[in-house]
C-alpha cells in the first residue's frame, strides 16, 4: 500500500511529539554504539588543533580546503574538551537524523510503524558519518549547522525553510563541501508536499545560487587572506589536472576508484556486504520509480548534483574523493527503502520481513561501528599508558622511534607523527618533538642512552627537565 501525502499543514504538536521520541531514541542509539569512545575520544592529528587551540596549524585548511567556517569556531577565547565536543557532536547528529526523518514523513502520512525512527536510525549510522565522526572537533560547527537547518525544514514554513538555503547552504561550505547536498536531500525528500517541476526548478535554482554564495565567499576570504582567488589543493593530496587525454585517461582510474569506495564503505570494507545493500538500494529506487516518478526526481536531485559534481572534481584534479563527503547518498537510499517497504508491504508478513532486513544493516553497522571504536581505544590507552611514565616536573618530551611501534597505531591508522606528539602534549600538557620526521630539531638533543631504535622495549629517561623516550626498533614487535 503506498503511503498517502497529506497537506502541508501538520499540526505542531504531534510534530514535536515526533521529532522528541525519535530524537531522544536516536541519540540513545548513538551513546550505544559510541560508548567506547566517550570518555577518551579519538582524535585524529589534524583535529588535534581544536583541542589544543592552535588556529596557526589548522590556518591553512582555509586555504586548501575553504574550511573558514570551522577555523572562526577555532579562534574562540575557550576550548572544549574532547569528551564534551564528542557529545555535542553526537546530539547535533542526532537532531539533523530525527528532523530529517520527521520532515520526510510528517505526521499526517500514513506509513508503518516505525518508519521515521527507521530512517532517523539508517541516518545516524551512515557508514560515512562513522568516518567523518573521527574528525568530531573539526566539523563540530558545520553538524550543528545542519541541526539547525533541520529544525528549521521541520518546523518552519517550507518557503521560510527553503530561502534559509541563502544563510545556511553558506555556513556548509565553509564548514564542510558537501554539507549543502544534506541540506538539499532533506528539501526534497518529503513525502507530504505538492510538486510539480516548476517547484522542483525553484527548488533547484536557490540551492544553485545559494552554493555559489557559499563558493564565491570562500574564494574572496582566500583571496583576502592568502592572495589565492580559489582553493589551492594540498600538495599531499597530489592533484594532476588535466592538460591532455593522458591525464583524463589517469584520473578516471581515481573515478573509478572512489566509485569502488563507496561500496566498500557501506560494507565495512566487506565486498559482499557493500554489493548487497548496493543491489538492494538499486531495486527500491525501481520501486519508487514506478510508484511516483516526480517524488523519484525530487529524490534524486542531490544524488545527481552531488556525485556528479564529485565525480568531475575527481576526474578534473585526479584527487582521490573521501567517501565520508557522500553521506547525502544514503540519506536518499534510505528515503527511497522506506518508501518502497510501504508500497511493497501488501501484508504485516511481507512488511515485518523486509523490515528485518533493514534492521539486519543497523545492527551490522552498529556493530561494525562500536567494534572499530574499541579497536581505536587500543591506541588509546597505550599512549595514555605511555604518558604515565613522564614525570610531573618534565618540562617537554623527545620521542625517538617510529610510532607504529606503538601499540594500536596500525589498527588506528595514524597517519601522521602529529597523531602521537599532539596526543602526548594533550595528556602531558608538555610540548612534545618527534625525531623521526623532525631530526633538525633534535639534533642538539642528548638523551642519557643510545637513541637509535636498536631494541625491542620502549626506554624512558629524564634529564635536565627532558623526558627521553625511545621506541622499539621497526623489526620488532612491540
């Protein structure tokens, strides 16, 4: 039975009831599978500079990444804790999960039981937002800007909701690129709206105008600060821009392998996984099609914007694209399921079954989730551990050593020697000098013991004020 589109004027009441329940039971959720991470987070080393308030290290993501929004958040006269960065990131997800899923299906439509919180749950633990979530510091502004914009689409009028576009598809850009394709997918995917494609086209031209504000404005602020109309990409992402058919021919193989990607990511890294939940999005998007075409133009819209613009950026620069910029994907494939569940559901057996398979990818993802966060959490406490050994009355500390000798680095992935001095100065309060990639610096260094790494256990000594710590050797184990 397909679901029935009411009027647009839902009664407000029943609305907050909505939202509130699927809030509260989403966010629930989201403790559960986040517990591991709550009272020590992970941060990654290019995060760390929210923590630790340096502006002049992340200064430069303005420039290579148009990130203006975020480094503005960054010069405030406090810093929040991780811990308490983590929750607000998680209940300013939460808000922008529950709202989308209430505005998608308000409360005049008849649809199952359990709908929207089925949808606000496939939200909240999109694969892409598990990724992303390792970044909490950094996009904490741009989350609670899509809160806000939630709230705004659910409970303002949607005239008011859609000129909003002007202030907050901005505020994404500059906060995260592909935060206005969330923005957009809530617009349209909707179930109790008129449309028609003049609306669509509307739609559709203030989100243009509005992008190009957000883009426009970054340009200037870069040109103002840096001299640079434009985002200059990062020499460690090594673009190659086309200037031939050699190089088109080279970057369709970055194309194809972002595509790959996304597979992977929905699966967890699992072929068959990702291909399954791939096949199955592929078949309601049939469904709906057939059900409502303009409902499925209206839907898709982002999806074609979105990772059309992405896969001309990756087929233009020849920069690999992170899958955890395409989370809107999902928002829509999930629209797209709950709908085509209602219109296949021609009975409680048919419907129960199909929503246990949906439930069977929650509870794969929640598990998938709260498993890599008690991996990440083995890094954790080695550092800490390792941090327990500098004494108080240290004033900074030399690390010698490669730091995937430390245990949990591997399986964390730490990227960058940033990752273990910016972790050591945040448990230690102690400014921290990695020699295996700042050896100029530690020239002068004379620790009270041999610092080649040479032996299978970690040494530790103080001297002078100095805390020395040398690694094991990379051939052993640690």
């Amino acid at each position: 039975m397909p679901p029935r589109a009411a009027p647009v004027d839902t009664f407000l009441a029943s609305k907050t009831g909505l939202f509130a329940v699927t809030f509260g039971l989403t966010f629930a959720l989201l403790l559960a599978v986040y517990w591991a991470n709550l009272p020590d987070p992970f941060v990654r080393h290019d995060d760390f500079p929210f923590v630790l308030g340096m502006p002049e290290v992340y200064y430069e993501k303005t420039l290579n990444e148009g990130r203006w929004l975020n480094y503005l958040f960054l010069v405030k006269p406090f810093l929040v804790p991780p811990a308490v960065g983590m929750l607000l990131y998680l209940v300013a997800w939460s808000v922008f999960a529950a709202a989308f899923a209430v505005h998608s299906f308000g409360p005049k439509v008849d649809i199952f039981p359990g709908a929207r919180l089925l949808l606000a749950f496939l939200i909240a633990l999109t694969p892409q937002m598990f990724e992303i979530g390792q970044w909490f510091n950094t996009i904490l502004p741009g989350t609670w800007v899509l809160a806000v914009f939630g709230l705004v689409c659910l409970f303002a009028p949607r005239r008011i909701a859609i000129f909003s576009m002007l202030i907050f598809v901005p505020l994404g850009f500059s906060a995260y690129n592909t935060f206005p394709f969330y923005m957009l997918a809530m617009l349209l995917c909707r179930l109790d709206q008129d449309r028609s494609l003049r609306d669509l086209a509307s739609v559709l031209a203030l989100f243009v105008v509005s992008f190009a504000i957000g883009m426009y404005g970054t340009y200037a602020l870069n040109w103002y600060a840096h001299g640079v109309f434009g985002i200059e990409e990062a020499e460690w992402r090594r673009p190659n821009y086309v200037e031939s058919l050699s190089d088109l021919g080279e970057n369709a193989g970055v194309l194809v392998h972002f595509l790959a990607n996304l597979l992977y990511a929905y699966g967890f890294n699992s072929k068959l996984a990702g291909f399954l939940i791939f096949a199955v999005s592929t078949l309601s998007v049939l469904v709906l099609l057939r059900y409502d075409r303009m409902l499925t133009l209206y839907a898709f819209c982002p999806v074609v914007l979105g990772l059309g613009l992405l896969s001309g950026y990756a087929l233009m620069t020849g920069i690999n694209v992170p899958v955890r910029a395409t989370a809107f994907l999902w928002f829509v494939a999930s629209f797209s399921l709950i709908v085509s569940m209602q219109i296949l559901s021609v009975s409680l057996l048919s419907r129960a079954v199909l929503g246990m398979l949906l439930f069977a990818v929650l509870a794969f993802w929640a598990y998938r989730e709260n498993w890599s966060f008690r991996l990440l959490q083995v890094w954790q406490a080695s550092t800490y551990s390792l941090s327990q050994r500098v004494p108080a009355e240290s004033e900074r500390i030399v690390v010698f050593g490669h730091m995937a000798m430390i245990d949990g680095a591997a399986i964390a992935g730490i990227q960058s020697f940033n990752g273990l001095g910016y972790r050591l100065r945040y448990l230690t309060g102690k400014p921290t000098v990695t020699c295996w990639t700042e050896e100029t610096r530690c020239s002068g260094e004379t620790p009270p013991f041999d610092p080649m790494p040479r032996h299978g256990s970690t040494e530790i000594a103080t001297e002078n004020g100095v805390t020395y710590i040398r690694l094991p050797a990379l051939d052993r184990v640690p």
